[in-house]
C-alpha cells in the first residue's frame, strides 16, 4: 500500500481548522489535525509545500520511520509549526493502520485501560454569582470535574471570561483584541471564588482553574498556597513555562497540583519538569505534540515519574484531534483528565465522529481508525477567516504574558 495523494484542508466553521487527508493507492484514506490558532496558515504552508511532495510513494504502515523522517529530516527540528505538520501526518497514519486492521486505534495501543474518559468542563462567568450558575449546568450534565474562571473585580475583560458559555471562542478578532491585567486584582478575587464554589458544591466535585501564564513563580505559590483549603485538582499554567526551574519554585511552596503543557511541542519541553516531579499534569496534546506517537511518549515518560495526563481539549483542537486523545487516553496507565471544550454544531457537521458523551465520560469510537471524518463539500463552505488570541497589557500598557 502506497500514499498517492496528500491534502490539506482548510475550513472555517465557526472557527479555523486545518486538517490533513493521506490518501492511499487502495482507497482508504486516514485524518488529521493540524490546526494552530491563530497561525493556522504556517502549519497549512509546511505541510503542503514541504510535507506532502515526500509522502507521495511511501508506506503508510511506516508510521515511526514516517515520524523519524520528517522530524530529523527537516533539520530544523521542534517548534510549533513543525511539530503540529508531523502531528497530523501521525495521526492520519494511525487512522489509516487502524482501517487497514479493522479495529479502533486504542486497541493498537494496547487496548482499554479504563471503561471512560473523565472530562472537565469550562464554567465561566463575569461574576461569583454567573460562575455558581455555570458549574451547576455541568454537574447537572454529569461531569465530575469543572474548571472555573470569573471575571476580576476592576478589570473590563478577562482572558477565558466570555458571553457565550457552551462554545467559547478566545480567537475573537484578526487583529488580537487587547486585555488590561492586574495581577494584585487577580490575586485578592480567585480564592473568594472557589470558597464559595466549595461551600455551594461540597469537596468531592473536582475543580480546576487556569492562570493561563500570568503570574512568577512567587506570585504563583502565593496563589497555589491561597488555594489550598479548596482542594483543587489542578492549578493550570500558573507561569510561563519557557523557564522550567520557575516550577521548582512553586512546588516548594504549595501543596496545589500543577498542570501545563498545552503550548509544548516536544517531549524536550517537559522532560525536566517531568522527571524531576515539579508537575502533576501534563497537558500537551496530540495536535501541538507531534501526534499519537510522540504524545505517547511523553504520557510514558511521565508515567515513570507519577505524573498524569490531562491533555487539552479547546475548541481549536478539531474532532480529528479529539477522537485520536480519547483513543490514547482511553489506553495509557496514567490518564488524569480529558479537557473537553464542545464544538459548535457546524463544527460537528464538517467532521461526523462516532465519540460521544455520557455522564461526565467521553468514549472513543469503536469503529476501525480513530472514527471520525471529515464533509470536504461541506468544509467548502466555509472559507478561512483570520483570527488571532488576544493579548494582555498591565494598567500602564505594558505587554504582558497572555
Ligand atoms: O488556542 C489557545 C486556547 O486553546 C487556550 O488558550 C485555551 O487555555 C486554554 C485551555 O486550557 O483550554
Ligand atoms: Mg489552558
């Protein structure tokens, strides 16, 4: 069986996605997803000028030769653009081997490890009082774990705050809208909150709260330590995490779990913080990590050193990338959590997928492959649309992280 032809597609149902189909010479053809918010057309530029003029001719069952070959092969090696072109050519290659093998990509992975996938949920709201009611709507949906962010007293917007509430979408604008921050506003408002998420929901709901990079090291163990009478599960990107020793620092202060991961691209990004045990979660996904393969051997690395998964699930990680988690998560030992952020509608139409949700889990398809596809007539319909993440100054204008 040979690959005959390589095409990416880009379409814009509510929001960008760029998705790669491998064609075979025998008809079956395998997905996946490439799509990097806000820079969706670098990722679409790679893969078709440099990435799929190599494929054509080769074999689609050398899916580590394949992995090898495009990331030591392009000399320039990791980087988001890089690594989100070899995910999707991974993935459509696992898609293709599960076809080929009638059966679901988990049980190429070892098969089940657990009956579900345990998903968290995004409440969020401008006030204490908006985020109560949203964290209700999960629990009466089943979830057993919700992550929770509010609005700050005295700031006009919030990162991750926004009006609609189901199917939030941070890429609001082509040019990036822009947020003023104040992290002394910030600190004195999120332990209020989850005193009284607490108090309302009791102490076994699990509950999360992304920082979203905002803060140092000290100001993110102060707020880890401000945390701790809430049990949260996790404390997500609580710094920016070029500088991995920024962890060493938290962890020394606060018994608050730590999560990160979801803008690295190798396992060079996180093997420190893994093998030195400063994280709790690991959150890098199959999209921006270099797919099945490489993910895979980060969730194994982390395994050895008592961290969990907990990979992301935004609404710009497409269908194709969400079936192919679930296949991983449904199989690796160390599963934590499964973020899981719904697509519109339109975005479900553009790419049909037999996962589904019951009871707070998500359960792959037990279709051949990862059991999802793509309506290219339908994609057709909805051209690109530039959209950028928006970005955060402080009260006197200076650029701040995210
Ligand atoms: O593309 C960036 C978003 O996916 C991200 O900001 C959302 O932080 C996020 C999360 O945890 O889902
Ligand atoms: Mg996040």
């Amino acid at each position: 069986m040979n690959i005959v032809d390589v095409r990416v597609i880009v379409t814009c149902p509510d929001r960008n996605f760029v998705t790669v189909k491998i064609v075979t010479d025998e008809g079956v053809y395998g997905l996946g997803d490439a799509t990097l918010n806000g820079r969706e057309l670098a990722v679409a530029s790679y893969l078709r000028d440099h990435v799929a003029p190599v494929l054509i001719g080769r074999d689609p069952s050398r899916i580590e030769d394949t992995w090898q070959y495009l990331y030591k092969g392009a000399y320039w090696r990791r980087g988001p653009v890089t690594m989100s072109a070899i995910a999707a050519v991974d993935t459509a290659l696992w898609d293709i081997l599960g076809k080929v093998a009638g059966l679901p990509v988990y049980k190429l992975l070892g098969g089940r490890s657990r009956e579900g996938v345990t998903v968290y949920g995004h409440a969020n709201g401008e006030t204490v009082d908006d985020v109560l009611v949203e964290v209700a709507r999960y629990v009466e949906m089943g979830y057993r774990a919700v992550r929770v962010q509010t609005g700050v007293p005295g700031l006009a917007s919030t990162y991750g705050v926004s009006h609609d509430k189901m199917f939030y979408e941070p890429a609001d604008a082509a040019v990036p809208t822009e947020n003023v921050w104040s992290t002394e506003r910030y600190l004195a408002h999120v332990p209020s909150v989850f005193a009284r998420v607490r108090a309302e929901f009791g102490p076994t709901l699990r509950l999360l709260h992304d920082v979203h990079h905002r803060l140092t090291p000290i100001e993110a163990a102060r707020l880890g330590k401000s945390l701790e009478p809430y049990a949260l599960t996790w404390m997500e990107d609580p710094v920016p995490a070029e500088l991995q020793d920024g962890f060493r620092l938290i962890r020394q202060h606060t018994t608050t779990p730590i999560a990160v991961g979801e803008v690295f691209n190798t396992i060079w990004d996180c093997e420190r913080l893994i093998r030195e045990q400063l994280i709790d979660y690991i959150r890098t996904t199959v999209v921006h990590a270099g797919g099945i393969s490489h993910l895979r051997r980060i969730f194994d690395l982390a395994a050895l050193h008592h961290v969990r998964s907990g990979s992301h699930g935004a609404t710009d990680l497409s269908p194709v990338c969400m079936a192919a988690a679930l296949h991983l998560d449904v199989a690796i030992p160390n599963f934590g959590l499964q973020e899981y952020m719904r697509h519109t509608e339109a975005t479900d139409a553009v790419f049909p997928h037999g996962y589904h949700y019951a009871g707070g889990y998500l359960h792959p398809a037990e279709t051949p492959g990862l059991g999802v596809d793509i309506d290219e007539e339908l994609a057709a319909q909805y051209p690109y649309r530039p959209a950028s993440l928006p970005l955060n100054r402080l009260e006197d204008g200076t650029v701040h992280s995210w």
